[in-house]
C-alpha cells in the first residue's frame, strides 16, 4: 500500500491566511490524480487542490476554516 499526501502548494497570493474552504471528496471515497479533492480559501480566491495520485481518501489531516501554512499535509491518499 502505498501513502501519498496532499500538501498546500505555495500559491502566490499573500492576502492574509489560508484556510479550507470546502472538502470535495469524502474520507473513504476514491480520487483520481489531478481531480479536486478540497478547496482552499486564500484573501478573495478560492483555490482547488488536486489529489496527488489514484486512491482512497483514507484521513483528512484538517478541519474546515482552519489555518494552512505552505507545505501542510492536509489528507492522506493510499493507493495500492
């Protein structure tokens, strides 16, 4: 089995803190690589973020409207 995580990609805006917005996909659920899998907010954009790989969304490491930093692991992806 192999674990991939989504991280919180540097993404060039600095309009105060970032924060999840919105899951897309739910733990347990599959994912495809490049498809949505959260949304984050950062100033006035909102931004989506990819999963990294194939796989089930097997643990969400943070809560809506929590504060992100830049390179967070923000779910778990297991593939086999």
């Amino acid at each position: 089995m192999l674990r991939y995580y989504v991280t919180l990609p540097e993404l060039g805006i600095d309009q105060g803190p970032i924060v999840v917005s919105l899951w897309l996909v739910e733990q347990g659920n599959r994912v495809e690589a490049g498809k949505p899998v959260l949304e984050v907010l950062a100033g006035a954009a909102t931004v989506d973020l990819p999963a990294p790989a194939d796989g089930v969304l097997v643990e969400t490491l943070v809560g809506e409207d929590e504060p992100l930093r830049v390179g967070q692991h923000l779910a778990v992806i297991e593939s086999l």
